[in-house]
C-alpha cells in the first residue's frame, strides 16, 4: 500500500493561538517539508487573508524537488457560479498546481449554516470543483464534518463525495472536523466508504480534540485510506490536528509502510524543532519518537535493562 503524505502545518497549524508565520516563514518550512519527502503542502487560504497571497504570489514551486504545493479554498457561495466566486478564481492565477476545496457534507450544516439546500450545495460542490479541474489543477476534496454527517445521513454524505469525484476530484479527504469520532466507528466509516469509491483515493482529516487524532489516521489507513492529513508536531486549532511527526514514525515503524526514506525517517528530530522555533513555541521533551526524553528512563529496572 502507498500512502501519501499531506502535510496543512502552514495553513490548519497557523490557526493554533498565538502562532503568527511571515512569508518567507512558511517559504522556509515549505522547504524543510520538500526535504522529508513530503507529498503535498497544504500552504494556505489565499483569498482569506493578504499574507497568504504574499505567500503564493512570491513562492517558487520549482524550488520543491518532491513536494506538491497546495492553495485551499471553499466551495463557491450557494446561488452563484464558480466563475464568479473571487475565492475560487483567483486559484488558476496561482503557480501551485494543487487546490484542495473544502465543503460541507453534514446535512444539519449544509442547511443551518450556509442556510441552502442539500441539492444546492451538491451543485456547489460539482461547480467549484469542474471548475479548478478544467482549469489545470490536481482537485482534493476536503469533506467537512464527514463523521458527524455520516452518522446523521450517510446517504447524503456520500452524495457530497459523489459530486466531487464525478466532477474531477482525484482524493476524497474525510474530514472529523471536531475530534469527536472514537476509532472504532471512524475506521467502520472509512471502511465502508471506501468501499463506495474503489476508483478513489480516499484519505482522512483528524484533529485531536479527544486524544486521538494519531489513532484515528492509523485507524483509517487500516480501513483502506491511502491519503492522510496531519501538521508538524500535531499544532493545530483548539486541542490541535493529527501530529503528521508520530503518525509517519507509527507508519513505517509499526505498520510496515514505507513513507519517506530511512534518512528522512532520521530527521524527524531536526524538523519538529526547526518548526517549533520557527513558530516560538517550546519543543516538548515528552513527545512520542523526537522528544528528548522519549528514551529516557527514570526507573531502576528500566534502566537496568537498557544498560544491560
């Protein structure tokens, strides 16, 4: 099984509190990630805000060896055409050949938030779609509130995912937007829904409000999900996203599956703490593979035995 690696530090990592990138920050961890061997880096939301744009307007994609650069935007507005949505035209002006659009696939959402019909927001999502597609770029498909939807109305939360894919999605990402799915049920969900897309590639969004955002990317590669999302050292809104750091480390250790180079796999260390200083925040000493205590021992019998 290949696995693809997609890292959104630069755009999901940056809504953590307090932490705040330059341009030429998130130039300098983009470069960093390239030299990982990461697939996909998720650098931001350039029609939100003036100093993503920066970003994408001045970044050099042909300074990534391996690494797609990826602009995230959101489905066109309900009642419109992509074509006149400025959040998904201005895309195609951009040099990262990659767009990863978000949507909502939660009824409840669809028709309380956006205030639309869920035939309305199929079209939106057709749209926006159909439209980065044709206009040259590699098309992710980030389902927004997937579990909660599923679990509301699995049918219509599929339909979101059929929309996408019929309309030139290459990857269905299935988005547990708050951290509140427990492995058992996520991995039963993405089994069956990778069931639904055999064409697809299905990958998962976790976010660690209930402690398991590692768990629950593992959970969903052992269901069948190729493509998975996290951010360096699990930074992140709120309790924070997947830590991309122990679930590669959990990958190829643990499960078997090659995702970067064993001199790669070694400089794990060096990028948790180059993105840590970079973002001023302190590295901490206790996390799983790169923590500087992570193979200390403290008890008698465990460091007998290490000695030993």
């Amino acid at each position: 099984m290949s696995i693809k690696l997609f890292d959104t530090t630069l755009r999901d990592g940056t809504q953590r509190e307090g932490v705040s990138l330059t341009a030429e920050d998130k130039a300098r961890i983009a470069r960093e990630l390239d030299s990982l061997g990461i697939h996909y880096i998720e650098a931001g939301f350039p029609a939100s805000n003036p100093k993503d744009l920066e970003f994408f307007e001045g970044f050099d994609t042909a300074s990534l060896s391996q690494a797609r650069l990826v602009a995230f935007t959101r489905a066109r507005r309900p009642g419109g055409r992509a074509g006149d949505d400025p959040a998904v035209t201005l895309l195609p002006s951009l040099s990262a050949p990659v767009a990863c659009i978000v949507a909502k696939s939660w009824k409840l959402h669809v028709e309380k938030v956006l205030r639309t019909s869920p035939e309305e927001n199929l079209e939106s999502v057709r749209d926006t779609v159909e439209y980065l597609s044709e206009a040259g770029k590699e098309v992710i498909f980030d389902a927004e509130h997937y579990f909660d939807g599923f679990r509301d109305d699995p049918a219509y939360s599929l339909a979101v995912l059929r929309a996408a894919a019929e309309a030139g999605a290459t990857t269905l990402v299935l988005c547990d937007t708050n951290g509140g799915t427990l492995p058992t049920e996520l991995k039963a969900i993405v089994a069956r829904t990778v069931r639904e897309f055999p064409e697809v590639e299905v990958g998962i969004h976790t976010h660690n409000d209930s402690g398991c955002g590692v768990a629950n990317a593992l959970a969903a590669v052992e269901a069948g999900a190729t493509h998975v999302q996290g951010t360096i050292n699990g930074i992140g809104e709120r309790c924070g996203n997947c830590d991309l750091v122990t679930t590669i480390a959990n990958l190829q250790l643990k499960m078997d599956l090659k995702v970067m180079g064993d001199a790669e796999l070694q400089r794990l260390t060096e990028a948790s703490n180059y993105v840590s200083e970079l973002m001023n925040l302190t590295p901490d000493t206790h996390r799983p593979y790169v923590g500087r205590s992570a193979f200390a021992h403290k008890g008698g019998l465990h460091v007998d035995g290490i000695s030993k």
